[in-house]
C-alpha cells in the first residue's frame, strides 16, 4: 500500500494504491511551487494513514468516482459535513474521532440496508473489552445518526437501533471534603500561584472551567460579587453553556478575602484580547481581560492540566485523600447544605442550576460529621 504525487503538465494528481486497487485523484490546485509542496504533503498523510490501517478516501476526496454511494462512509460525510455547521469545533473533533476510530473501520464499506440489530449487539460486545459504557453509548451514537440520514434520504422506516440499549453507569457518589480536610488543606502552605486560589476551589462553586477563564473585569470585590461569563472548554473560550449558567455570585467571606490578596498579584497585569465563542457555535467575539490565577511559569491563565498537578501536589502535602480537583465544587454544595444556614435554592443559583434537582443528585451529599444537631434543635423547637 502506497501513495505518491503526479504532475502532468499544469495538473497535480494523487496516486493511491490501498493494496486492492490504484486510484487516482486530480487535485483542483493550480501548479504552483507552494500547491505542489502541499500536495506532496497530503500524499504523505495518506501514506502513513494507509499504513496505520486509518486512510478513508472519502474524507480526502468526497466526490471521487471510486466512492460507493451506498456505504456508511458516504453517509459519515454527510453526516460530518452538517454536524460541523451545528456544534461547537472542539464537539465535532470529538465527534469526528470516535467516528473515524470506531465506526468507520467497522461498517464503513457497509451498505446502511444491511446493518440490523444483531451485528449491532455483536459490536458492543467487542467494545466492551475495552471500553466504558458511556463512551460505547456516545460511539453507536455517532453510527445511529449516519445511519439516519440514510433513512431519512430514503425514506426507511426500519430503525435498527429502536432495541439498542447500553446500560448507564451508576453516577459515581460525590466525594466532598470535610471541615477537617478543608482545614488541613488551607493551613499547608501551598505553592505561591495557587494559594489564594484553594479558598475559591472550595468556598466559590464554580467549575474549573469557570475557574479558569476568571478575569478581574468580571469581579467587584466591593460589593463582594462576581458575574460569571465564560469558560475554558478543550483550549477554547466560550461563553457559558446556558443562559442559566451566565450568573453573577455572591462571594463567601474565604473567597473575598482570598481574591484581595490575589489582586495585588496579578490585578495589574496587562490585558490581554481574547476570542470567546458564542452560543451558536461559530461566532466569537472579542474581549479585553486581565486573568486572576496567572501561572508565572507561563506568566498566562492556568490550563486544567497544570492546575490539576499543582492539586494533586498540595493534596500530597497536606496529607488530604486525594480527590479530583472538581471535588471543590461538590464540597462547596455540601458544605452549605451540611450548615443548615441556607437553602438548597441559593446554593442551586450560585452553581448556575435551573433547580434543586442536581443539587440532590450530584452535589448534595450532606457531610455527617459536618451537620448539626438537627434532632437537638427540632426537640428544642417542640417544647416551646
């Protein structure tokens, strides 16, 4: 298997033997010291993709007379070409990975017609051997979404994945930290860049990625508030997943005191410009922003990977059990909850939730050792 450049007169052409035929492709490039060298690169990439088992013509040539209509790699690009209009780029990279991965080295020269549910099942199963349930379910996903447009060019009724089921994983419990670990972790001393930040992983609720892309144009630490606008999602910024999640907090007394002590570190830093991708996926927009939780081996914002190792360093440390460091928003849920002080729907509009549902479900694992007596106060309350 192989592949190469041919230049015939003014035209370039890629040629592409895959082991079962030779193909050739002419490129719609004028001749040009600058085409040819890029033309020269692309039949490398399909080189080393023939040889990694990886090459799909139609992902390099769409229209070429050597693709079968009627296959599922025919369909993954149309399906590709119409989910990259309605995701964000970072989704559909994903996307277009477990696609190319997973399903088209299995069904892609497959007529849709002639998968049925059985081969279906028998696929799972071998995915299962290496797999987890959640990231099988979003791959048969991707296949199921081809297959529909198929269906939906033809009409076809038939739906081979109506009885494909994959059974969820149970929602692993919340693992807060207690008073105790909370101390222990705020009186070890921390590396300098993240010390004022601990407090505000464990007394802010907000997520890392919220965290992240914090920016002193988005504090008023006067009035003790913070207006929660975008985040760092897979090395792009974008604004908040929903308009519910575009809030503004009220700051805990450890988290304003620890943020004026940050400021002095980088509140004068210069600002720098960014590109913040909108709601609709594809637009950006510019804004002007001074970081808070400035990495000074960097002298920019910290990335997820980053901050998680200095976490995972300080947890050692401290002598805390190690937990990830999202464990600070669950902590921050519970911790509140566990005081009794105010009630699950403020906690649920400073995590940026429509309702006390997740709250219950994900965040509200109320912290025994933590809570107060609340038979003492109830018994108190009935002989008044």
């Amino acid at each position: 298997m192989s592949a190469g450049l041919e230049i015939r007169g003014n035209s370039l052409r890629i040629w592409i033997n895959d082991g079962s035929r030779i193909m050739k492709e002419t490129l719609a490039w004028k001749k040009t010291p600058e085409n040819i060298e890029k033309a020269e690169k692309l039949a490398k990439l399909i080189q080393l993709e023939l040889e990694m088992g990886t090459f799909d013509l139609i992902r390099h040539f769409p229209n070429s007379k050597y693709v079968e209509k009627n296959s599922i790699s025919y369909y993954a690009n149309i399906w590709k070409l119409n989910t990259e209009k309605e995701v964000s780029p970072s989704t559909f990279y994903s996307y277009r990975f477990q696609v190319d991965l997973h399903v088209l080295p299995r069904w892609g020269k497959i007529h849709p017609k002639d998968i049925d549910t059985t081969e279906i099942k028998n696929w799972i199963r071998k995915l299962k051997q290496k797999l987890q349930p959640k990231t099988i379910r979003e791959i048969v996903t991707r296949l199921s979404q081809i297959h529909a447009v198929w269906r939906n060019e033809h009409r076809i009724t038939y739906n081979p994945f109506v009885n494909i089921s994959i059974q969820q994983e149970e929602t692993p419990e919340p693992d807060p930290f207690s008073k105790a670990e909370i101390n222990q972790l705020l009186n070890t001393t921390a590396y300098t860049d993240i010390a004022n930040l601990l407090p505000c992983l464990l007394w802010t609720g907000l997520s890392i990625s919220e965290q992240l892309a914090l920016a002193w144009e988005d504090i008023d630490l006067h009035n003790g508030t913070v207006l929660i606008q975008r985040g760092w999602v897979r090395n792009n910024y974008r604004v908040t997943k929903t308009r519910r999640r575009k809030r503004q907090i009220k700051l805990l007394q450890p988290a304003i005191q620890a943020l004026k002590l940050q400021y002095q570190l980088t509140g004068q830093y210069k600002a720098q410009i960014i590109n913040v991708m909108q709601r609709d996926n594809h637009t950006f927009k510019k804004e002007k922003v001074r970081f808070v939780w400035i990495n000074h081996e960097t002298m920019y914002h910290y990335k997820y990977s980053e901050l998680r190792y200095r976490w995972n360093q300080h947890l050692k440390k401290s002598k805390v059990r190690h937990r990830g460091i999202n464990q600070g928003r669950h902590t921050f849920a519970s911790q509140l909850l566990s005081s009794g002080q105010v009630p699950p729907e403020w906690i649920a509009d400073q995590l940026g939730h429509t309702d006390t549902t997740m709250i219950y479900k994900h965040y509200g694992k109320i912290i025994a050792e933590d809570a107060p007596d609340y038979i003492s106060k109830i018994n108190s309350y009935i002989d008044k």
